[in-house]
C-alpha cells in the first residue's frame, strides 16, 4: 500500500517571498503520477501541479514548481512570489495503477502581508 | 468550475433519514469516487467506480450504499447514520488513474 507523508502540519510566508512545502511517499510501483492540491477556506479542492513519475523533468506551473527526487521519495513544492490568494491547506497526493488516490494530511499554509 | 458538480451542498439530516448525495460530471472521465473530510484526519477514500463498476470499498459501513448509473453520474444514498458521520463528502472524476478533479462537496450534518 502506498503512504504520503506531510511532515509540516502548519508553515507561514511572507507574502512575495518564497515557501517549500515536503513531501514523502512511499511506493513499490515505477509508473505513478504525484499531485499537489491546494484547498483554500471554501473546501474546493484544485488541482496545483502534476507530476509523472517517468518524467525527470520537474513540473512547473507559473509560481509552482515541484522537486522530485524519485530515488529518494521526495516531491516538494515551491511557491514563488508569494500572493495573500495562496494561503491554503495543501495535499500532496499519490496516484498509482489502482484507481486510488492517497492523499498525505496536509499542510496548512498562511501567508502574511 | 471544475466540470464536477456536486447536490446538495449543504445537508442536515437526523438519525432515521434516508438522504442521496449526487454528483455529475462533465468531463468525459471514466472514473468516479467518493471521499469523506472530517475535521484534523486526511482524506478517506471511500468508493471507487472504474466504467461503472465499484473498484474499491474501503471498509465503509453499510448505512453508505453507492450507486453508480452511468460514467457520468454517481450516487451516495444514506441511511440510519450517526452523528459521527458528519462531515464533508467530495466527488472526484479521473480518467483512469491520473488527477482526480473534485466537485465543491456537500457539508453533511447529522443530527
């Protein structure tokens, strides 16, 4: 069974500054794709960037970009430039072969003017 | 918009209601599911349909009977739930298993 590990329940940025947000998983499939969700105050949950396990390239979205580390299980993700709009709860999520998404617990992001 | 739309939005219901979630989704996705968020646990998934048929029943008791008619829509019928059952239910559509587009959820309470 796969395992997404959010290691920062709660971070904070300066607004126009720059925020990582960690992800770890775990998985014994070579072909799955990783998702950062991004859940503000009305729960609608959208979709930030994907990320295709085959591909070395990391993933990047204009303010978003991801650094995944496939050996290392790793997949975070980098907000640039920070806006007020970003404070969120944000989901690093993992999709394999069988339908499920698994979804880490999530980092609740504030950012400070 | 995300292409996923979710009925009612707000629901409160007592102990011996029967009720149904309804999501729709207008994407052309071949995959549908259910989530439950309650407050400080992650996301559990609940039911998965792959071309109308249940994938995937994470252990959820029998008072969540899903119904799935067609690809585009998919059912949560209620019955007898507890009070522990109050929380926000999503619908997601994917075409297989790649990114899951959710719909606005349905705040459930009961009462």
């Amino acid at each position: 069974a796969q395992t997404v590990t959010q290691s920062q329940p709660e971070m904070s940025v300066q607004e126009a500054e720059t925020v990582t947000l960690s992800c770890t998983y775990d998985t014994s499939e070579s072909d799955y794709y990783l998702f950062w969700y991004k859940q503000p105050p009305s729960r609608q949950m959208i979709l930030v960037i994907r990320q295709e396990a085959y591909k070395q390239q990391n993933a990047t979205e204009n303010r978003f970009s991801v650094n995944f580390q496939k050996a290392a299980k790793s997949f975070s993700l980098k907000i640039s430039d920070s806006q007020l709009g970003d404070a969120a709860m944000y989901f690093c999520a993992f999709g394999g072969s069988n339908y499920k998404l698994t979804f880490g617990k999530g980092t609740l992001l504030t950012v400070n003017p | 918009e995300t292409g996923v739309t979710q009925t009612p939005r707000h629901l409160v219901m007592g102990m011996t209601n029967k009720k149904s979630l309804k999501c729709e989704q207008h994407l052309g996705h071949n995959a549908m599911y259910w989530y439950k968020q309650s407050a400080k646990k992650p996301l559990e998934l609940m039911f998965v349909y792959s071309l109308e048929e249940r994938v995937e029943n994470n252990s959820v008791p029998s008072r969540f009977s899903p119904e799935c008619p067609n690809s585009s829509h998919l059912f949560l019928h209620l019955h007898t739930l507890q009070p522990e059952d109050s929380a926000l239910y999503l619908c997601a559509s994917s075409q297989g298993p790649r990114e899951a587009f959710f719909g606005q959820g349905t705040r459930l309470t009961v009462v």
